[in-house]
C-alpha cells in the first residue's frame, strides 16, 4: 500500500514539475522576444478630421506600438508632430486613424475647396435648381455624368447627349464631407474636372438644360450611347407621310360606225 502511494505522489510531482517546467519556457521566451521588439511612436487622430480643415497641435497624439520588425512598418506615416501641423487635410481621418502623408495636402497648400484640387485639374460648380430629385443623394465624392438637353446643331428638334462621365464631386455649397445629416438641398454642385471638360460645362451652362446622373463609384467604365432625339422616345407617334393613291377612271369613247353595201342595200355596223 506504502508502495503504490509513493508511486502515485511520484507521478503527481512528475507531471508538476512538467507542467511548472513549461510555463516557465513560455515566460522566458515571451520576456526574450518582446525584448528583441522595437518600439515604435506613430501619430493617430486625437478627434475626427474633417477634410479642408488645416491640422493644429491639439488635432493629434502620439501613441507606441511594439513591433518585431520596425522596417515592416508602414513608411508614409507620421511619427512627429512637426510633419503633420498646419497640413490640410485631404481625407477624412476619424479619431484614433494613422495620419498618413496621403491623407494630407502639400505643406503650401491653402486651407478649404482649393486644397482638394489635383495639378491640372479644376473645380467647376453647377447650380442644383434643375437636379433637386437626386441632389439629395450627392454628397462630396460622389460620381456623376453630365447630360445636356438642347437644340440639336444637326438639324430641327431638340436633343439629350452625354457631355461628360464618372465626374468626382468636390463640394455641394459650402460642404465638404460627406455627412448629409440635416443638411438642406444644395444650391451648387462644385464637380471635379479637366480644363477640356470644364470648357464643356461652360458652353453646356449657356446653350441648354444640364442634368446629373448618379452613377457607382466603382463602376468606372465610360459609355457611348450617342445623342438622343425625339425620333427615339416618340417612334409611333410621328405623323406617317401621306400616301398618293392612285384611282383607275374609266373613260368613255365614242361610239364608232361604218356602212358596208350588201347587195342593193346599204347598212350601218357598230365598232
């Protein structure tokens, strides 16, 4: 009986002392590669940025990571303030985002609509009276095509034609970002585009009725569908052109006679 007790307390005391053994492997090589970690210092958003809004002091915070590999770590982040204050901001940041050099305007850049204007491109506003059915749905960064509806340079009759496609919303009025919360219908729609395209716009904004068309942001495939007239929307109801028809009138001849002797008489036939 001692026996088997003994062996059983050797066992118990075998597997304890395993069990103790491992955990403390685990703490020793835990303790060892989190001293071989590095420690990294990164700027994150101390409250939500909205976009043309120039960064101050106040605007970031600075927090530490522990990595294992400090080249890994993403390299267009900031890790100073001095990088990121009195930058504008291009994209919104909410609270606790990386700041990132692509969520920043160029350090000469001025605050507000301008900043969010890439080299060569340009900033056209459209008033909004004439889309009130969607202008609700348009927020800045929203994609659009440009329709035109006027008098047709062809010929007689009015037409509707795609001028321009998958166009970049800047600003309606004087916002910004994206949050329509209480926001009233806007009077202006600011559209990102070329020189080229805003050439359009302009000659479009004089000569007829323009229109925007919402389109997905992903969808950036670009259409042809060619204009538009009245032929296509009202096909059976254009006036058929009159038809000549041809009446067959009879027409009376006179009747004919001649006189032929036959024998001491003279008689009269008909031909």
């Amino acid at each position: 009986m001692n026996r088997k007790r003994f062996l059983i307390i050797g066992f118990v005391a075998v597997v304890v002392g395993v069990i103790v053994s491992l955990q403390v492997y685990r703490t020793l090589q835990s303790a060892t590669t989190n001293a071989r970690r590095a420690t990294v210092s990164v700027l994150v958003a101390a409250h939500d940025l909205r976009i043309g809004s120039r960064v101050g002091e106040n605007d970031v915070r600075t927090i530490t990571f522990q990595v294992a590999d400090p080249h890994g770590f993403p390299k267009n982040i900031f890790h100073d303030k001095s990088g990121v204050v009195g930058r504008v901001v291009t994209t919104a940041v909410d609270e606790g985002d990386l700041i990132s050099a692509a969520k920043l305007a160029d350090r000469n850049a001025e605050s507000g609509l301008t900043s969010l204007i890439p080299p060569g491109m340009r900033a056209f506003p459209v008033r909004a009276n004439d889309v009130q059915s969607i202008a609700g749905f348009v927020v800045p960064g929203s994609r659009v095509d440009v329709l035109l509806t006027g008098q047709s340079a062809a010929g007689p009759g009015r037409m509707a034609t795609t001028i321009l496609q998958d166009a970049k919303v800047l600003a309606t009025d004087q916002h910004l970002d994206r949050e329509p919360t209480n926001r009233s219908q806007p009077n202006v729609i600011t559209l990102l585009v070329s020189l080229e395209d805003a050439q359009k716009l302009a000659l479009a904004t004089t000569e007829g009725h323009i229109q925007l068309v919402l389109r997905n942001a992903v969808d950036v495939g670009k259409d042809n569908p060619g204009p538009t007239d009245l032929n296509k929307i009202y096909p059976l109801l254009r006036p058929a052109k009159p038809t000549v028809k041809r009446v067959s009138t009879p027409v009376s001849v006179p009747k004919s006679y001649y006189w032929i002797i036959k024998g001491p008489e003279l008689q009269r036939k008909q031909f």
